[in-house]
C-alpha cells in the first residue's frame, strides 16, 4: 500500500510540472505577441484597410448605384461628412434593401419648393454626381420608376414615414411611404462620423454643387499599384479561343469570331493603361433603363479589383463608374473615369483603365489645402472659363506618380471641373489656356473647341483671393414639410425637361433656420 501511494504521488507532481510549463508557456507567448509594436502596428493597418475599403460580395448591380456624397444638418450648420469606418452611401443601399417602400408619388416643381428641401435639418440628404431612376435604384419597375433623380432625402427619425427625392434638373421633388423598416441605425452612423466639412450649394447650370466658404485640407492618401495582364481580361471578355492581331495604328488587338474584340494598350513607357473592349451586336434600342443596367453588367464582367466602383455620370449613350476612396472620386489621367460603357445600336464599347490600387500605405499626415470655392471660381475666370460655362465642380484625386518606384502612387486631392462636356483639373485647365494663347500668338488657328480634356496635368498653385465672386449668397427660407406638400403640380416629361438659370448663380446656404417636424 505504501508503495502503491508513492506511485500515485510522483505520478500526480509528473502532471502537475507539466501542466505548470505548458501556462509558462502560453503567458510567455500571450506577452510576447501583445508587447510586440511591429504586430500592433500590422494589426491596426489591416483593420483600417478593410473598413476603408469596399466588401466587394456585395456587387449586385444596385451597388454600383450608391450616392457619392453624404449630408447632414447639426446645430443649424450643414456638414459634408464621410466615415472612414462605414462606407455611408453603400449603407444606405443596403437599408434601402430592407426597408418597405409604397408607390412613388411626384410632389413639388417650384425652386423655393426645392430650396426649402435643401434646407430641411430633419433629413440626411444622399447625393448622387448625376441623374439615375427609381428602377435603377430599386431594382423594380412600378408606375413613375422611370423619373429620375440625384438626391435622397432620409428622415432623422423614424417616425417620418417618407423618403423624399430631389432632382436639381427641374427642381422637382418626389416622395415615397416607407411601409415598414426604419432608417434609425443609418442616420445614427451618419450623424457619428467624424470627418466632415462645412458646406452650403452653388446653383450651376442645372445642378447644384458644394459650395465651401472656408479653405479645405484634404489627406493625402499613398498607394502600391498593380495592373491585371491582358491575357486576364482577354479571357473573361473573349474566352478561351481567341487570335491575337496588329491593327494598323500598331495597337494589338485580341478577338473571338467576328463581333468581339479586345484592343490593348500599347507596350514600353507609353503604356496608359487603357483597354477598348468591343461587342458587336444585332440592331437594338435601349431605354435609358435598360443602358444604366446593362453597363453596369459589363463593368462586373471586366472583373475589376474593385475598391469603391460607382456610378459617375451618364452622357448621351455613355455610362461612366468611378472609384472612390475616402469619400472622393478618382479620375484617370486627371480627366477620365475608369470605367466608360458606350452603348450604341449595333454595339457596346468599354473603354478601361486596368490599374489597380493594391495596398494603401499607412497614413503619414499629409495634407493638401484647397482653396475655398470662390477663390476657384474667380480663378477659373482669370483663364477665360465663366461661371456660366462650368457644368459640374467637384473635389477628386489626381493620380500622382512616384519618381523612384513604378508601382507607387500617391493620390493629391484637387479640384474638378468639367466645362463643354469634359472634365478636368484646375491646373489642366490652366494649361490648356495657356497653350491656345501660345497658339494664337504665334498665328496658329485655335482648336475649334478650347475644352479639351488633357491626359497629364501639373500640381495645382492657387492665389487666395479677397475679393467675392458674382454669385450671391442667399438665405433659405426655413421649411416646413408642409411646404412639399402642399404644391401637387403634375410635371411634364421628365427626361426632357431642364431647369431654367438666371445670369447670376445662387448658392444655398447652410445655416437656414430648422424646419417643423411633420408627418405628411
């Protein structure tokens, strides 16, 4: 018995030794790898990456259709806001998904009406950078889905039962009941998000832009590139059996029987990065509908490395998508989006840009100040460009290549104008003024358009200036929901129609007294 027990004992301090090294063990390791900075740092960097980023399961085609820019109302002060932790505008997809909606009803046509919207601190206003339509957006049809828009107005509190709808072209406004669900949780997200920016609108030529009173320092963002091979894109837009050809202007070109084919980009330093797909198809007419879905199609079937692809704008027959990042656009050789969908009557054209933004690199503090939107404005008209002239104003990224490394970017914030149909910065333009007048004072004949888009530009100078520009200022009258009601004209067509505007812009501003809260 004696001995049996002293069996038992060593054997009971053989576990117990070893149990003991095992949790030495494990606090040792735990230390170690809470302790390390270099696996914090990592750590911190991958979550900011992700929630920079978009989740890209989520590609249905409505997503491609989220709003660009995000407003609210906080103490009688309107705010362009943007959370780098929640992609706000796919939010508001992903809410309008569960929610509920009843019948679309057109409401108001009147500009005090629209202005009074504007104004409303009672909504999230969701705003888009061109016209889209309810089906687009809901995925359905219905009677009136084919009214356009590009503003969303969503109620603060749930107890508002309408969601409101704005299209700056006509000024004319549009409601729909929300039958169940609530958009609580979104207007919460919204209403949190850190970074914002004071802003009132500027009333264009048929749409109205941010207006920013005081300068604006926008973060400098750095990122690794990469570029998908054209073997890549050959094999999803033309199959496995395609020939490979040399076209006359040197371009080489891939293509799969008699209606498909891939031009790619030329090889060397004059690569640009930019594809040309081509679908040759039987004669068809498309709804403006039907052009908005089909492109976005097209875009998912490239099988882009998608970060935040979005509607842009639509032109004619042309449909544009955009990357954003942080709440801004990119544009492509500082006057392209990435991605244009041309859809003809006997064929679609998509021309691409291949360049994919791989790893961003952490944030080193870098900040560039914009100047105020009437020092832009005044500018702008010190080159000959008007007021009256200018289509659309937006902050974006140029793209801003590395001098040591290929494969690093880094994107600038700048500004954006488009003016005659075309796009580009306010140092593009300056330099393409700058070339006509050389053109005229040494006799050359001018281009018979002097708004050509330019494929490079340089960094931006801006001058602040003191003096005010033309357009004036003016004060929103305070609104009440009463107000959208009560005026129940029935709009002529709506794709046809265009707002008339006087000589003198008018800007929207975003101290308008708070409006009464009602149910309508």
């Amino acid at each position: 018995m004696k001995f049996k027990f002293k069996f038992k004992f060593n054997d009971f301090l053989l576990h117990l030794a070893t149990l003991t090294v095992i949790l030495i063990s494990i606090g040792l390791w735990v230390t170690v790898m809470t302790s390390d900075q270099r696996f914090s740092r990592i750590s911190n960097e991958s979550s900011s990456q992700r929630s920079a980023s978009l989740s890209t399961h989520y590609r249905n085609v409505q997503s491609f259709y989220a709003p660009g820019q995000t407003y609210v109302f906080q103490n009688g002060v309107r705010y362009q806001v943007h959370d780098a932790k929640r992609n706000l505008p796919l939010k508001f997809v992903q809410y309008l998904e569960k929610v509920k909606l009843g019948t679309i009803e057109k409401m108001s046509t009147t500009a005090s009406d629209y202005e009074r919207l504007l104004a409303d601190q009672n909504y999230i206003m969701f705003a888009y950078p061109d016209q889209i339509n309810f089906t687009v957006l809901l995925g359905k049809k219905q009677a009136n889905s084919s009214l356009q828009f590009n503003r969303v107005f969503v109620p603060v509190k749930s107890k508002t039962r309408y969601l409101y709808f704005g299209n700056d072209k006509g000024s004319r406004v549009y409601r729909v009941k929300i039958k169940s669900g609530s958009f609580r949780q979104l207007a919460k997200y919204v209403k949190s998000a850190q970074d914002r920016q004071e802003v009132s609108f500027l009333h264009l030529k048929k749409l109205y832009v941010p207006f920013y009173a005081k300068e604006i320092k926008a973060k400098e963002y750095s990122y690794l590139i990469s570029y998908q091979s054209s073997s890549y894109y050959a094999s999803r837009l033309l199959g496995s059996s395609y020939r490979k050809s040399v076209a006359k202007n040197g371009r080489t070109v891939y293509t799969a029987g008699y209606s498909k084919r891939l031009q790619i980009p030329k090889e060397g330093k004059s690569n640009d990065h930019q594809y040309l797909y081509q679908n040759y198809l039987t004669s068809q007419e498309r709804t403006a509908t039907q052009e908005m879905l089909e492109s976005a199609a097209y875009v998912k079937q490239l099988g882009l490395a998608e970060q935040d692809l979005r509607f842009f704008e639509s032109s004619g027959k042309t449909v544009s998508y955009i990357n954003y990042i942080e709440g801004y656009p990119i544009f492509a050789n500082d006057a392209l989006a990435q991605t244009q969908v041309t859809m003809g009557t006997e064929s679609v054209s998509v021309a691409f840009s291949s360049m994919n933004l791989q790893i961003p690199i952490p944030y080193d503090g870098h900040v560039k100040t914009l100047p105020k939107t009437a020092t832009l404005l005044k500018e702008l008209n010190s080159i000959g460009i008007k007021e009256s002239e200018i289509e659309k104003i937006t902050i974006g990224y140029h793209i801003q290549a590395d001098k040591k490394r290929s494969d690093l970017i880094t994107l600038v914030p700048t500004y954006f104008i488009k003016v005659g149909g075309s796009w580009n910065s306010l140092a593009g333009w300056k330099k393409i003024k700058a070339e006509n007048t050389d053109q005229l004072m040494e006799g050359s004949s001018p281009s018979s358009s002097s708004y050509l888009s330019s494929s490079s530009s340089s960094n931006e100078s801006s001058s602040e200036a003191n003096s005010s520009v033309s357009s004036s200022v003016s004060q929103a009258p305070a609104s009440s929901q009463e107000a959208y009601s009560s005026s129940r004209s029935q709009p002529a067509a709506e794709s046809s129609s265009s707002s008339s505007s006087s000589s003198s812009s008018s800007a929207v501003s975003a101290s308008s007294a708070s409006s009464k809260e009602g149910e309508k």
